[in-house]
C-alpha cells in the first residue's frame, strides 16, 4: 500500500543564510504537535566530507540528482512533512556561478516544482566560515539573486524568512502555518510590529533595506 506523499518544504538560499538551522527547528516545532517530520540533509556536505574537496563540474549533476532522490524517497516514506535542507535548483546556481553550466537548470526547476512551500533564507545573519562548504560572504548576493530569479522564473511562490534566532523560527511557522493547514494558526501579528510587504519580489535590495532598519534600530527595553 503506498503512502500519501508528504508536504514538502524546501528551504533554499545563500551559504551562511541558518538554512540547517531553521530545518532543524521546524522539525522540533513539528514534533512538538505530534505531526511526522522529517528533515532531507545536505548530500553536498556529505560529497565534500567524504572526499576533502569541493566537487568538480563534471560531478555537479549527479549530486544535484540525489538531493532530489533523497527527498522524493523521503517525501513517500510516510512523514507528514519532509523538510529539504536545499533542494537541486542550489547546485544549479551554483554550478552556473562557479562554472558557468546552466545546464542544471531543467532537472532543478522541475524538481523544485514538486514542492509544495519555499522558504528563501534572507541574508540578514553574518557569514561564517564552515570548511569547504562556504565559498566566502561576496558570492552571497549573486547566490540570493540567481535564486530569486529561478523561483521567479519557474513561477514558484515563496516566502522570505528573516530574523535572528527565535524570530527567523517564527516568520518561517507562520508561512508553514497559512500552506499546511495542519499545524496551528499563525498568532495574530502585533499591527505595530514591522512586517514583510513582498514576500514574492524579486528586488531583494527593499528587503534590505528594511533589512537594515531593523538591525540598526537600539534593542527594546523588555515589557
């Protein structure tokens, strides 16, 4: 008897944006509700740990393609909800930036259809170093615009998640929360507190600007 496919989140965005971080605690917050989570890894990070080296061109395709089959298996293996800690269409922005291969794009975009909810991690959090996997903070913008530009392309809705800690956890719940009517409503949103107007524009620079604001404003002080 096969099982109802999962919904499927795909969290995507630039290195060093908390993508791992955020799948890991949706699952928590799922688990919490007693709903079915799982979380499909990175297979790229697995690629470069076990050969010490970032992948050659040549090999970009066939890690893009078992991205997608780790989360096609996972989506039919009976979770309620398979969160994608990136999907194929990141190794295609990446190849086509490092090595200038669009060709990834077909496979990607098709496979990325397939999922039910993006979350685009915004790039308000500091660049970190992690090994071979971080290519430096300057490709981060390029990254995020190549990215926007496929989900535009491919006419794939998304929502932005930005925020530090607990609140990145919140704005991520509540997108979750109005596309998969099992988990709890979204709480009523403070009409004072600011909020995203575009979650599906393609111009990131208004993001950052508020961006900006946001983190240039002083702390309030606790109620």
């Amino acid at each position: 008897m096969s099982c109802k496919r999962a919904f499927v989140v795909a969290i995507v965005g630039a290195e060093s944006s908390g993508k791992t971080a955020l799948a890991l605690a949706l699952r928590a917050r799922l688990a919490a509700q007693q709903i079915p989570a799982t979380v499909v890894t990175e297979f790229l990070r697995e690629f470069c740990d076990r050969h010490g080296r970032t992948p050659r061109r040549d090999e970009q395709a066939a890690i893009a393609a078992e991205q997608t089959r780790r989360i096609d298996a996972a989506a039919g293996a009976g979770a309620a909800v398979v969160i994608a800690d990136t999907t194929a269409l990141m190794i295609a922005v990446y190849s086509e930036l490092l090595f200038g291969d669009a060709s990834l794009y077909a496979a990607a975009d098709a496979a990325h259809r397939t999922c039910d909810l993006t979350l685009l991690t915004a790039l308000d959090l500091p660049w970190q170093a992690d090994g071979l996997q971080r290519d430096g903070e300057h490709v981060r913008e390029p990254v995020d615009a190549r990215v926007r530009a496929a989900l535009q392309r491919i006419d794939h809705p998304f929502a932005v998640v930005a925020g530090r800690g607990e609140a990145r956890t919140e704005a991520a719940w509540r997108a979750l929360g109005k596309a998969f009517g099992a988990v709890a409503s979204p709480p009523a949103e403070d009409a004072a507190a600011p909020r995203w107007v575009c979650e599906r524009c393609s111009d990131a620079a208004c993001e950052r600007r508020l961006l900006s604001r946001l983190l240039a404003a002083p702390a309030l002080p606790p109620p």
